[in-house]
C-alpha cells in the first residue's frame, strides 16, 4: 500500500498523502453521498456514542452553529457501498500495521463543508486510532480540509494548553488538501483542526475511524444502528468480520497492563488533557516497542505504531507550554461546562 519512506513519513508527521489511491472507486462513491444527501440534504444531529439513532436536522447548519457542517454519520451502514475502499487488502494490512490486530471500525461518516464555514478549533482526540479521509471533491487550501500541525503526534500537550488562540491557523499548519480519489491517513492525536471554506463551492470528504481492539470496547456505531444495517456491513466486506465484531470482555483482558503502579496508571485513560498522565504516558510509550507482551499481534492500549518513531524529549514537551494560555483556556472550558 506504501512506500518504506512513505511509512517513515507517516511516523514522523503523523500523516501521509496517497494520490489517486481511491480513484477507481470514486463514481461509486460519488453516487453512494449523493444518495445520502438527497436524503437528509441537512444531515443529521451527531450524537456519537450514544447508542441511539441520529436525527436528521431540519435546517441546513449556520456558519455560527456549533456544528456548522452537513454531517451523516455511520455512513457506511446507511450505505454499505462506501466500505468497498475497506476490501484492499493491502490497506487492510497497512491499518493492521498501525493499530494492530482484529481493529475494529469505529466510525464512519461523510462531510460537507458549505462555504462560508468558518475553523473548527485544534484539539487532539483520545488515543488509540487511526483515521483515513478520502476526497470526494477536488480541495485546495482554505476550502474545508483538514489541517495539521505536522509531528505534533509526538512530544506535544494539547493544543488548549500551548496555542494562544487555538481557533487560529497555526504557522506550521499544512492542509490536507487534493484531488478527488486522493487518500490521506492521519493520527487523530495530531494537533488538528478544520480550515474556513473561503470558496464559493461546498466540499465533501469520507471519514473512516479504526481503533485497536485494546484501547476502546465501542464503537460511535454501537446501538445507533438496526440489525439490518449491519448484516449488509458484514456482508460488504467478508473477509474481515472483525471490523464488525464488539467484546468488551476481551478488550478488558487486552487493556490490562503488565510493570509498576506507574506505568499501569500512564497507560489506564486514552485522553490527552490531563497534563500529568500525558507526559507519563509519553515517557512510558514514546520510541519504545507497544506491541503487547502478553498477547502477540495486539498493542498496548491507547497506542500505535506510529508512537514508535521517537523518544520522548521532556524538554521539548514543556517547551511548548504556555502557563497563561493554558489557565485562560481552563477557565473558559468551565464557564461553557456551567452553562450547559
């Protein structure tokens, strides 16, 4: 599926481009949202992880919404021709690589970006995952894409903690801009936010979320979806029913942690904004092997092979803190946490 060097740049930045890897399959694709769109032209409200169905909003979203995008959720089981890209074998090998073995698919979904839609702010998600994007349309720079700070994968606290203002564009950014049948994969624990659509187009992109089977025991899929929906899944994609497959039970033997007090505790939350955990976290985990002691072909959980390209540098880590900025920050999350 890649390159050696191509897999090098992807332990080092935390993403990768591969140009024309979907093209093939983008009519079908194409086809597939569009369906989905004349649907619910205004998507749905996201409720992820909630174990119930998405409602279809009724109102095409507003630059100053909250969710200012067109967002379909679960994707691939309202339309089970957009997991077809999941049948490369090669790709699968490649995910496997990444988060280890019997990952399951977390989430899918499709998003249109209208134009006029202003940032989403940098933030990192919880650790553990994978995410491939696949462009739906032809995306330049400023046109809805995703944008990351590259590396900051490793060594690095959340953004909230660091940025004065983590609504603005970073100077080290780099768009995760193409054309249309382009894939790009990246880390999810990438500093990373959404560009302002500034053209006069809406855009489109797939999203695929894959964690390892150690680190989460659900998927945003889980109870949101009927028995039908998924049998059509399974059915899209034969040869690897793990995908599909939920035991909280195993993950609960996967997740146990073998070492000192310390080391159980670095590796027990898969979230990055307790500043604390996340450098032990680091110390334990960065530049060493995750793969699990215990249980061959698995990892430790909240892990990935990409954590493996570096040591972790103390120095550089607190470097990057910004004590003011990250206490205005934590004030506001409280003040919006008691108003809702």
């Amino acid at each position: 599926m890649i390159r050696p060097d191509q897999w090098q740049a992807l332990q080092r930045d935390g993403f990768l481009r591969v140009p024309g890897a979907c093209a093939d399959a983008l009519p079908a694709l194409r086809a597939a949202t569009d369906k989905l769109l004349a649907a619910a032209p205004h998507g749905y409200v996201n409720s992820l992880y909630s174990g119930r169905k998405p409602e279809p909003r009724t109102a095409p979203p507003k630059p100053t919404d909250r969710a200012p995008t067109v967002i379909v959720p679960h994707a691939g089981f309202l339309a089970p021709e957009l997991l077809a890209p999941l049948a490369n074998p090669a790709l699968h090998d490649l995910l496997q690589r990444i988060v280890g073995r019997d990952f399951y698919l977390s989430n899918i979904w499709l998003q249109e970006v209208p134009p006029g839609t202003g940032r989403l702010a940098y933030h990192k998600d919880p650790r553990g995952s994978i995410t491939l994007n696949i462009l739906l349309d032809d995306i330049a720079p400023r046109m809805g894409s995703t944008c990351v700070v590259p590396g900051t994968h490793l060594n690095t606290p959340p953004p909230a903690a660091c940025m004065r203002d983590i609504q603005a564009p970073h100077a080290a950014e780099t768009d995760l801009t193409g054309q249309a049948g382009d894939l790009v994969i990246f880390s999810p624990e990438t500093w990373h936010a959404r560009s302002a659509n500034l053209s006069d187009r809406p855009t489109r992109r797939l999203f695929y979320n894959f964690y390892s089977r150690s680190s989460r025991a659900t998927t945003a899929w889980a109870g949101a979806i009927d028995p039908e929906q998924l049998a059509a899944a399974q059915a899209a994609l034969p040869a690897y029913p793990h995908l599909f497959r939920l035991d909280p039970a195993e993950t609960a033997r996967l997740a146990t942690i073998p070492g000192t007090g310390l080391r159980r505790w670095s590796f027990s939350r898969s979230t990055s904004d307790a500043l604390l955990r996340d450098a032990a976290f680091a110390w334990q985990a960065l530049g060493h092997p995750v793969d699990h002691p215990d249980f061959p072909g698995f990892l430790l959980p909240y892990t990935t092979r990409l954590l493996e390209a570096r040591r972790f540098a103390p120095a550089a880590y607190v470097a990057r803190l910004r004590p003011l900025t990250l206490a205005r920050n934590t004030a506001g999350a409280v003040r919006r946490r008691l108003k809702t």
